[in-house]
C-alpha cells in the first residue's frame, strides 16, 4: 500500500497588509499544531497561505477588512473535543502573528470521507494505508 498523502490541508486567507507583516514561520507554527493535535504522520499536511488586496474585500462594518479566514479541510471522524482543542490552538497562533482581533478570525472545518479525496495519481484515500 502506499504510505504518502497530502492531508489535512489548511488554507488561510490573508488581507494583503496583514500579509506583509507575518512572520515566514506562520505557516510552520500552523502546520506544528496541524500535526500536534490532530496527531498526524509529520511528514503529511499542507498549509498555504493566500492573500487578497483590501479594496477586494468586504465585511459587515462591525468586523475588520483584515479578517482572517481559515479553512480546514480534512478527514471526517474527529471528535468535537479535538476540532476545538485544534481552533483554540490555531487561533492563537494566528493572532500572534497577524494581530487581528479574535473576533476577525473565523475557522471552518470541511470533512469529507477518505474516499472523496485521491492522490498519487488519482488512487482514492480510501485504498492508501493511512496512520490517522
């Protein structure tokens, strides 16, 4: 079987300002809690992280241009516990570098099953030994 995937994967978006002033080691320190809490092989998970200039943005007037937003693509499975241990850990992180407000960060889990998702030249996760 094979042994190398590309899950979870975490996508944050960033306000080009915001952007500018975050450290390189952000998205390492995301990938570190990815791994630490949701108790993944280290050498799987991705974190990209996108920007979008200001003007492109728009938020209700009570919330911050700069929010950020945090998608959390994944395997189903995980408990409740673990997802909110996982928000609480990256939502420090994330505001530690940004310094946006955590009323301006938003998180969004979207699971699907192993079989939704392929690698490795299309083999479904389902057929790939995983260790989590």
């Amino acid at each position: 079987m094979i042994e190398e995937v590309i899950m979870p994967f975490f996508k944050i978006h960033l306000s080009d300002e915001i952007a500018e002033k975050v450290s390189p080691l952000f998205a390492h320190e995301v990938r570190e809690v990815m791994v630490e809490t949701l108790k993944i092989d280290p050498t799987h998970g991705h974190v990209a992280v996108y920007t979008t200039p200001r003007e492109k943005r728009s938020v209700h007037e009570s919330r911050s241009v700069d929010f950020v937003f945090v998608e959390l693509l994944m395997f189903s499975g995980r408990t409740d516990e673990t997802k909110e241990t996982l928000f609480r850990k990256l939502n420090e992180v994330v505001e530690r570098h940004t310094g946006v407000d955590n009323k301006d960060i938003i998180f969004n889990v979207i699971e699907s099953d192993r079989k939704d998702w392929a690698g490795r030249g299309g083999i479904p996760m389902s057929k790939i030994h995983l260790r989590y």
